[in-house]
C-alpha cells in the first residue's frame, strides 16, 4: 500500500451505480410498459463522521435514493455497501441487523408519526422491534432520548397531535437515534418547518453529531441549508449526480450549469449584492421519457451537438482539483466553455 493511499480512511457507506426504476402501468391491463427512472445510476461514498449534502430540484430523485440507502425501496440495480456488505441484494431477514446502523429522518413530521400511537410507543417502537430490553428499560431509554433532543421525558405519555412542528421533528430525530446507527438519511428535514424553527432543528443535528459521531446524508432543496450543515455537496438532476465537490467550493466555483442555476436563486441578505439571476428555459424533463444524451441539455445554455447525443460521465474538472462535474465541456468559472478531450 502507498502512503498516499494509506492516508485516505475507508468509506463507511459506499453507492456504486445504484438505480431505482419504478414500473408505469398502463391501459386497460394496467401492463408495464415503460418505467420511471427516479434514480439512474449514482456512484457516492460517505466517509465517518462527514455530512453529505443531496440537491436538486423536486423529482429529481433526492428522497428515493435515500429510501434505497435504508432499503425501504431495494433498489432495481447497483450496489449498497456499507461496512463491507452490500445492502442492496440482502434478504429482509439477513438486512434487519443492518438496519439498526441506517436511520431516516422523514421530511413531515406530521405523516411519519403514527397519531394513535403515543410518543413513548412510537420512540420506543425501534427497541421492540430488535428485542432490546425489556418494558422497564425502554421506557427509561424512551425518556432519555426524550431529553437528549430537547423534549421533556413527560412528553412520553402525550400524543403527537399535542405537540408543534418543530417537536414533532424531534420526536422523529429521537426514534432514528434509537438504536445508535451509524448513518443518518436526513430527507429534508427542516423544509416542512416555519423558519424560526429550522434553525433549531439544524442546530440540534449538528449538535447530536458532534456527541455521538453521526455521519449525515442531507437531503434537501435548500442551497443556503446546505451549506450551513456540509462537508461536501452533490447536485443532483433526474436521477444522476451532474457535480460533486467540497462545499465551499461548490459555492465558490461552481462548474456545471445547473449547479450555478440553483446557485443564482438564493437570496443574498443585503439588497446592494444581488447576484445576477440564472433562469432556465422549460421544464424539468419526465423521468419516464428522459432526454437522448444529456438530461440537462434541453435547459442548458451551452448544450451542442454532443450534449444531445451522448451522456456524459462525472469526471475530475480539470480547472478544479477534487472537483467533479458530469458535463462534455471544461466549464470555467468564467462561464467559456471549452471543449474536454
């Protein structure tokens, strides 16, 4: 082994051309005849302890891939490696020990929690499940947990129509902290939530990853969310990741033109530094009918030929060191583009 590549700690969760192609019936016979491509081949890695942020817009994939991650979808190809097991092709009998170190935390709060359950069944539901303890020890691990996110351990015995948004989320942030797991898919977590209280519950994230070494996958639509909680961010557009890098350099040099699209639409605090706005032209493609080529070349300004015939590969930008970008062309961050070998 090399030095250098001794130097590089292995990936705790490991995505390897991971689809998700979901059948569309039609006619009369309700026959499948095409399908919806959600998620079309994404390659990510997680490293412990790192939180990964997931944009794009609406449908384009975010919240089935983490679904796949945590195998409430079992995804159609690819691979799911985590720790050195692939979780993608595992019986449901062989994940459920798995299954504890993979958590999700749902983006409303309102639907993920069951209404006739208190929050004591529902928090306490993950150690029933696994056969932890017995009654007496749940409910004392209930109520900690309770604590541990900003909750009264009372609030056990009340319902979760009895409480706001923002603790609704907490009651779900503590049931996915149950059974301690190792990664936490976080599915758009604070969008449902009145903004004096996103920050709370971001806050609390950061604050339970620091004390129990949580490796974050982030999922979100947010940019300016994203770059508060990340390490790294990928842009995500029907299905495929188009750029991947750093955070700050993401928001720095942005390279593909959709990433400096969503980039333009955040708002900047003083009224003198407005950005200039990038707006595209049409309509997200269907990931039923997707574009020949690459997805993005309908909308794209720099789109030729090529881009419409052929798909491109995430590869190293070869202006930015550890900075990738699925597009045919060198896209400077003067916005010239020049043509890739």
């Amino acid at each position: 082994m090399s030095a250098s590549s001794a130097t590089i700690p292995p990936s705790l969760l490991e995505l390897r051309d991971v689809r998700m192609h979901f059948p569309v019936r039609e006619g009369l016979l309700l026959r499948s005849r095409r399908v919806c491509k959600a998620v079309d081949g994404v390659s990510l890695t997680l490293q412990p302890g790192e939180t990964l942020g997931l944009v794009g817009e609406s449908g384009c994939g975010k919240s089935t891939l983490g679904k796949c991650i945590v195998r409430l979808h079992q995804p159609t190809a690819g691979e799911i490696v985590f720790e050195g097991t692939d979780l993608a092709r595992l019986s449901q009998r062989a994940l459920k020990p798995h299954r504890r170190h993979l958590q999700m935390v749902f983006q409303d709060p309102v639907e993920s929690l069951n209404a006739r359950h208190t929050v004591g069944e529902i928090v306490g539901e993950p150690f029933a499940i696994h056969g932890i303890g017995d009654a007496a020890s749940r409910r004392a691990s209930v109520r900690a947990l309770l604590e541990k996110v900003g909750l009264p351990a009372a609030a056990a015995d009340r319902y979760p129509f009895e409480f706001s948004g923002g603790q609704r989320q907490r009651i779900g942030i503590a049931r996915a902290l149950a059974l301690n797991p190792r990664v936490v898919v976080c599915d758009e977590p604070v969008s449902a939530l009145d903004v004096s209280i996103q920050s709370q519950v971001i806050n609390l994230l950061l604050d339970l990853q620091r004390e129990l070494g949580l490796t974050y996958l982030f999922i979100a639509h947010n940019l300016a969310v994203v770059k508060h909680v990340s390490d790294r961010v990928a842009i995500m557009y029907l299905g495929r990741i188009v750029e991947l890098a750093d955070a700050d350099a993401i928001y720095r040099t942005p390279l593909h033109p959709y990433t400096r699209a969503l980039l333009s639409a955040i708002p900047r605090p003083h009224p003198n530094r407005q950005r200039q706005r990038i707006v595209l032209q049409g309509d997200v493609p269907s990931p039923i009918d997707p574009p020949n080529g690459c997805a993005f070349h309908p909308r794209c300004p720099f789109a030729t030929d090529r881009c419409r015939s052929e798909t491109p590969l995430l590869r190293p930008a070869p202006c930015a060191a550890g900075h990738t970008v699925a597009c045919h062309y060198d896209l400077a961050p003067d916005a010239v583009p020049t043509r890739l070998a």
